[in-house]
C-alpha cells in the first residue's frame, strides 16, 4: 500500500476518531519518499509505517492530543503503529503521529512561516526540495485553511525571483558547458564525462524551473523530470550525452537538449527572446549554447526592488559584462548537511548577498 494511503486510512480509521471535538488539522507533508508519491516495496525496509501529523492551535490542544493518542492500537493495516523512525524522537520506538502547529512545522523546515509573507531572502534559502515536500504529501483535515494557506504561498516563486533562479541555473550551464570538449580533446575522456554528468544535472534541474515544479533531492530527482512535460523532448538527449562513449557525442546530445530547455526557456515570456542555437565557442572546435546569454536577458528584466539589488550588488564579469548570479542556495550547496537544515541555509545569507537573514531585503 502506497504510504500516502496507509497514512490516510490510519488518520481516518485510527487517529480521527480519538480526537473528538478537539479542533485540529491534519496531513502527511514534509520528509519522506511517500510524502512524494516514490515510495515502494524497497522503502518498507526502515522508517516506514503508518504516520500522520495533527496540526493544533493551542498547547492546551496539544495535550489533549497526546492524551488520546495514549489509546492508539498496537498494529494498523498489519504494519506496528510503534516503530523507529531515525528523523524524529532520537530513533526511539514511538507512534509517528507528529503533534505541532503549522507556523512551527513550516518554520522547522524552511527557517520561516509562509503565512507571515515570503520575502527574496526566505525564497533563496529555501531548498527546493524541502518545498516539494511542503507542497507535496496530502492534507487530510484543513480545520480552520491555515495548512492550504501555506502550501499556496508555497506553490511558486513570484516572478523576479523565479528570474533570479532561471538566470542564475543557465549561468551554471554556461560555466562548464565548454569543458566537456575541452577536456575531451586533451584525451581526458573520464573529465568530459564527469564535466557531461554535472552540466546534465543542472538541465534537469532547469527543466523543473521551466515547468513550474520543485525540483526533489537526488535520489528522485530523474523520476521527477521523467514525469515532466518537456522530459519527452529533454530526456532523450540527456540520456545520450551521459551514456556517449566520447566527447563529440556527448556535445552533439547536451547541445539538442539545450536547445530544446532554451525554446522553452523563451516561450515563457520572462525575458526578451534569446536565439536558442548552440554555436561555436570562440576559434575552438568545440560547439556550445552560451548559457549566459539567458542569464543576461532574464536579468535585465527583473524590476523587483530587492531582487534588482542583489543583481547589482553582485555586479558583471570584466571581459563580456555578463552577469554575474550565484543564485538560489540550493545552486550555490550540494551538502545535505546544509540542505537538511534550515538555520545552516539561512546562515549562508552571506554568501547568497544578503546580509541579514532575519530580513526579507538584501540591504
């Protein structure tokens, strides 16, 4: 059973019916392969089980809760209802019925609570894949919206922001994509193949910002793309590229499937069009996209306040004026010791050009 439904049932049948008129909420949001909808038979092995989380108002609500859930049965749906999940309680042997508020939930997983407003400094220190699983999961009871609410707010980036991360993303692309050749051509075929994997990587993760999605952590991330729209058109190429027994190869595959992410980086109208044919790079026999060209157009079109100073701050590269964007902090990290933590996030502020992480400006 996937855990989604388990989780459901065992609300509805197990959970729901000890809490009488205390007034709550309710879902299965946040961490987990089935709060995703990735979860298998593989995933029963450890930290699996029927969960939930009640949402209250109140501490006094929140006592109530525990009290009733004192009276949880032993087993639900043949699965232990008591068992080790290594994420919460120390790994201890418990019920994994999580009892909180929204605003605390929210706070413990992306450093703030969406309900007070998401500023350009809560946006970039977000990891896109702990808003998947905000945005992902289900919610089983939504007393009073305030869980909705949230998710909502959660739903995208608004547009200057959304900008920033897209022209930041094809800055990465454009930072390597030459490598694959050059690397290639001195015989350094493991080089080029390790420089195709990362570029590849990082068109993935374009596609989830052309498509409107939040990109999940690696071990989902090619099963998600492969449920996007474009992974008809992009995927083909890409398993090219990395699967090419040479360089020129793989350059003819990464450039089709930059082309493809650069057509639909233009149909989404945030920024004036852009040709989206590869071509030579420089006097070298080495074919390339020049990503940068996206990231210069999508950033002069960001009038955004806060947004417009960051890019100013960060100002251009000497020899061609190109922007120059670290982006979002999950373009910037590739740590899970980082990306799991919310305060480690917002304290590389600094290092993503905002100063003060307890502010929503930049200044």
């Amino acid at each position: 059973m996937p855990g989604l439904q388990l989780s459901r049932r065992f609300y509805d049948q197990a959970v729901a019916p000890l809490l009488g008129g205390i007034p709550h909420s309710a879902g299965l949001l946040g961490d987990g392969s089935e709060v995703l909808g990735f979860d298998d038979a593989v995933s029963t092995d450890h930290d699996f089980g029927p969960r939930v989380q009640v949402f209250v108002a109140t501490q006094a609500d929140a006592e109530g809760v525990h009290t009733a859930l004192e009276r949880l049965p032993q087993r639900f749906e043949d699965f232990p209802v008591a068992y080790r999940d290594a994420d919460r309680l120390d790994g201890a042997e418990h019920h994994q019925v999580e009892v909180t508020t929204a605003a605390r939930f929210f706070t413990e997983r992306i450093g703030c609570d969406p309900a007070d407003g998401m500023g350009p400094a809560d946006w970039l220190t977000a990891p896109t894949q702990r808003l998947a699983t905000l945005v992902g999961g289900d919610v089983f009871r939504d007393a009073d919206g305030s869980l909705e609410s949230r998710r909502r707010a959660l739903r995208w980036y608004p547009q200057d922001v959304w900008r920033y991360a897209l022209a930041a993303a094809w800055l990465r692309v454009s930072q390597e994509e030459a490598f694959i050749g050059r690397t290639g051509a001195v015989g350094d075929d493991l080089g080029s193949a390790l420089v195709t994997a990362r570029v590849a990587r990082d068109l993935v993760r374009i596609g989830f910002l052309v498509e409107r999605r939040w990109a999940p952590y690696s071990k989902w991330l090619g099963t998600a793309f492969s449920r996007l729209p474009l992974a008809e058109r992009v995927g083909p190429h890409l398993s090219a590229a990395v699967r090419a027994g040479d360089w020129r190869a793989r350059e003819t595959a990464l450039c089709a499937a930059q082309r493809e992410l650069a057509i639909a980086t233009n149909r989404l109208g945030l920024a004036d069009e852009v040709d989206p044919e590869p071509r030579q790079f420089y006097d070298r026999d080495i074919r390339v996209l020049f990503g940068d060209r996206f990231t210069n157009a999508l950033a002069a079109r960001v009038t955004d306040p806060e947004v417009r100073a960051l890019i100013t701050r960060f100002g251009t590269r000497r020899h061609d004026a190109s922007a120059m964007l670290p982006g979002t902090v999950d373009q910037v990290v590739d740590s899970v010791e980082v990306l799991g933590h919310p305060d480690r996030c917002r304290a590389a502020t600094g290092v993503l050009g905002i100063t003060d992480p307890s502010q929503a400006s930049p200044e």
